[in-house]
C-alpha cells in the first residue's frame, strides 16, 4: 500500500448487540446490496456505547449512510460443529 493510503475497515461497538459476534482485527467480506460494491477488509473496535458499526477509510467511499449492507465472516468446520448466525434488522 502506497503512503498516505489507508486501508479500508468496518468499525464496530462490540459492547453492542449489533455486533454481530465479530471480533478487532477479524476479516471480514462486505456486500453493499444497494450499489453492488464489495471489499474484503477487518474489523476495528468502535467507541464503547456508541452502537456503531460503519465503514471506515477507503471502505466508507463504497457506501452511504442508509445503505443495506452484508458482513459476513469465516472460518472452517467439522462436520459436527455447532453453527451460529446473526441478522440485523
């Protein structure tokens, strides 16, 4: 990455339900069903309290306030493992 460029990042308030489980520096793939866009990118801590989640740096030109996005994240699993999911209404 060239200097003065930023990468991009979802910041989230984990104190929140909204967070949705993701942990700081876990990757993440982001979906803007409004505009197609996506990106690949981590996530960072928010303000505690502040039920923030949003796109941060060069992630935040590819949304808008009010957008509809996906984030998702990954990991492998056995056969026998349990599953959890999460949606945001």
């Amino acid at each position: 990455m060239a200097p003065g460029q930023h990468q991009p990042v979802v910041a989230g308030a984990f104190d929140q339900p909204a967070g949705a489980g993701f942990l700081p520096n876990e990757e993440v793939h982001v979906w803007n069903v409004n505009n197609g866009a996506w990106l690949e990118t981590y996530v960072v801590k928010a303000p505690r309290g502040s039920g923030e989640i949003s796109l941060k740096g060069t992630a935040a030109r590819l949304g808008q306030p009010g957008d509809l996005v996906i984030i998702a994240t990954y990991c492998w699993l056995d056969a026998y493992s349990p599953l959890l999911t999460h949606r945001l209404d």
